[in-house]
C-alpha cells in the first residue's frame, strides 16, 4: 500500500536544463540529506529521494510501485532494483497532470508490465538504467505525449512476447543516446514522433532494433546493430535523416517509406536479403556501402527503389542487385555510384514510364563505374526489362571499348545505333549506353 512522503522544505539537488534544451541533474549538496524510500511510494512534492533498499510490488495492481506526481523530482535507485512481480508500472508518473523535470537514474527495474513511465511530461531523464523483462506486450520503458525527454547511458531489454525496450507515442524532442539494448524482439517502437535524435545506441540479438512510424524530422545515426536482426532500421514518415549507422543483418539493413527521407554513409553488409529498401517519393541515397542478396537465388541486393523522384549517389553497391528500380512513378537519378553486381541496375516493367522534356526516360543511370564480370549469360551491368528507354550514358563499363553484349544476343545502342561489342560488363537492350567513359571514373567525393 502506497504511503505519502512529507514536503521537503527545500530542494536540495535542482534541475538544470542544458543545452540541448533537456533536463540535466545540477550539482548539489550531498545525498544523505535526501529523501529515503525503502517501500512502493507516491512522491506528490518536489525533491530528490534516494532508494535505500530493493522494493518489491506487493500485489496485483495496475498502480506504479513508485509514482510521480510533481515536477522537479530527481529518483536516484542508488544501485538497488524495483521488482514489479509482473504487474503495474515499476516507477511512473501518474500522466494525469502535466509535469516537468523529472529524473530516473542509477536504477534496476524489472518484470513489470511498464518498468519506467513517462506520461505528460516535459525536460525530464532516465540516465543509468537497467530495465528487465516487461512483462507480455509491455514497455521496458514508455514515452507518451512527453516532450525533451532524454534515455541515455542505460541497459534496455525488449520483452519476450514482442513488448519493446522503449514504447514511444506523440512525443517530441526526445534523445536516445549511448544505450546498449540486448534481447527481445523489438528496442525502440515509436510512433508519431518528431524532431528527435536515436545516436550511439548498440544493438544486439533484437529482431527489429529501430522502428519509427508516421516520424518526421528525426534523425537516426551512429548506430551499431549486430546479430543479424530481420530489419535493422524500419522508418516511414517525412524529412527523416538515416546516417552513419552500421548494420549486420540476415534481412533488410534499412526500409524507409514516405517522403524525402535522407540514407547516407551507412554500413550495411551483408544482408541476406536487401541492405536498403526505399519507397515512396523524393528520397536520397548518398555515400552508403551496401551490399546484400542470395547469389543462389539471385534474389535480393544492395538498394530497392519505387516511387520516384529519388537521388543515388556516390555510394558503394555490391551483391545481386546493385540497384533494382521495382517501378518508377516519376525520375530516378543513379549517378556516380561504384557498382559491383550480378545486376549493376536493373529496371523492372513499369506501367508508366514519365519521359523529361529533353526525352530522356524517367531512369537516368550516369557516370557509375560497372565492374566487368566473366560472363555468363545471365549477368547484366545494366538490364532494362521495361518497354520505355534507359539512359545510361557516361559509365564506365569495367573496359576502356565499353560494355559487352549478353551471350547470345547482339546488343545496340537504340539512339546512336553503336555496339555493345566491347569487353566490358554485358547491357541489355533498350539501354542508351553510347557514348561511355574510357577510364574509371572517381565518385568518392563525386555526387
């Protein structure tokens, strides 16, 4: 049974906002002249409390073994664990009444059905955590309606039965940084969050790390995810930035939907399936390492695109598909990327092939550099599998006579009429490769 503590007279360890414009513990006089807990407790006044024992959830209840109903409240756990025995929220703020600066630090908490509750709260932290098992479908932590809310510097596990290390909902501002989330099938579900930065996060044996949904204007960055996760990062919405992350994977590295969402200088390989997908409108894929795809069944590859208006550029493609282009609803641009492949660039039948004023077709693949290959009959630099015409002038085809024809076929130039009689990667026809490079180009700092 909860118990309420006495006002504390004066604020012995204040909040400070910092830079960033999220709540930070200032420097304050010593500990042992907080406020002790040692049972489930409401903290209804400003204060720092310290946990001075572990604290078990005495029954079934669907209440917060510790909840938090001011502002200006710093919890310190000092080391020790709050077990919710499966039920309730281990430590929580009640999200009937907006508050602010609130901090969670140096605390374990474990198998509750939400561990850490951030409702209705503004410029508050959660610093030092470990929190264990949720129980079924629920939240290590969860962020709802809450903005400026930083989680860093934390130990985070996903639940078994699909719950999420983090559950974030109509939240804003929000950091989460220099995390390690273990196990589970799910790290970070956030949906309808804005403005907000997932940076320095290691991920390890989860199955889906980072999924954001209906998001717009984050930033997802510096991320480490190992342990072959069947998506690595999985993000929809609009104005999304995607950069700098790392990503084994046995299936997608990273899928984007929506619209102008931004993929650079990411490391994914090798995915077993695609290292990226991307569908919607006016994305850009710039200075990425991509390889992926099953050679035995020639599916899969380093980059999938549909919609249009997409810019690719500079990056490194390697494996099936260099890029595959599953349908092209206005421009896409592949330029001056270095593409190693079964199939460099591939186009599939589209039903609308959009022509631009100069009469090129909505495809335009331009100074990439093809690597030869042997020659087998069914390898392609450039397979255009489309009725409407490819552009794919100024590449290098991996020889300075250009490309080569496949086997069996004599291949043409449907606008300048020249052969593809060269020694270097095979094009199909209906591409526009004349004229071509003679020498390698350099696109590291191209694009």
């Amino acid at each position: 049974m909860s118990r309420r503590l006495p006002q504390v007279a004066v604020l012995l360890v204040a909040l400070a906002v910092g830079a960033a414009g999220t709540a930070v513990l200032a420097s304050g006089p010593a500990s042992a002249q907080a406020t002790s807990i040692d049972s489930c407790t409401v903290i209804d006044e400003p204060g720092h409390y310290v946990l001075t024992q572990d604290v078990d959830q005495p029954g079934e209840t669907e209440s917060a073994c510790i909840e938090i109903r001011s502002s200006d409240v710093v919890l310190d756990g000092d080391g020790h664990t709050v077990d919710g025995n499966g039920y309730g929220t281990g430590v929580g703020t009640a999200g009937t009444t907006a508050i602010e600066n609130v901090s969670v630090v140096d605390l374990t908490v474990r198998e509750s059905v939400t561990n850490v509750r951030f409702e209705n709260v503004s410029d508050g932290q959660l610093s030092n955590v470990t929190s264990q098992g949720p129980d079924s479908t629920g939240a290590g932590v969860a962020v709802i309606d809450a903005d400026r809310i930083e989680v860093r510097s934390s130990d985070l596990a996903g639940g078994s039965f699909g719950g999420p290390a983090i559950r974030i909902r109509d939240s804003k501002f929000l950091t989460v940084s220099n995390n390690a989330f273990t196990g589970g099938v799910r790290s970070i579900d956030a949906e309808l969050m804005t403005q907000s930065t997932v940076s320095g996060n290691e991920f390890s044996g989860v199955d889906y790390p980072v999924d954001v949904d209906r998001g717009a204007d984050n930033v997802i960055s510096n991320n480490t995810i190992r342990d072959r996760p069947q998506v690595g990062i999985d993000v929809s919405g609009h104005a999304n930035r995607v950069s700098d992350n790392t990503i084994a994977t046995a299936g997608t590295g990273i899928n984007v939907s929506g619209t102008q969402t931004s993929i650079e200088n990411n490391d994914v390989s090798p995915s077993e399936e695609w290292a990226v997908t991307a569908r919607g409108d006016d994305h850009t894929v710039v200075n990425n390492d991509l390889s992926g795809g099953d050679g035995i069944e020639r599916s899969g590859g380093a980059l999938r695109l549909a919609g249009g208006d997409h810019r690719v550029a500079s990056n490194t493609l390697d494996g099936v598909h260099g890029v595959y282009i599953e349908s092209a609803a206005r421009s896409v641009d592949v330029q001056h990327n270095d593409i190693d492949a079964i199939y460099g660039a591939r186009v599939a039948e589209m039903e609308l092939c959009l022509r631009r004023q100069s009469g090129a077709a909505a495809v335009d693949v331009r100074a990439n550099n093809f690597t030869a290959d042997g020659g087998d009959g069914r390898t392609y630099a450039v397979l255009n599998e489309d009725d409407g015409l490819l552009a794919a002038t100024n590449n290098y085809w991996g020889a300075e006579n250009g490309p080569s024809s496949p086997t069996g076929e004599n291949v043409s130039d449907p606008i300048t009429g020249a052969a593809a009689d060269g020694d270097g990667a095979p094009v199909s026809s209906g591409v526009h490769f004349d004229p071509w490079l003679t020498q390698e180009h350099t696109n590291q700092t191209a694009g």
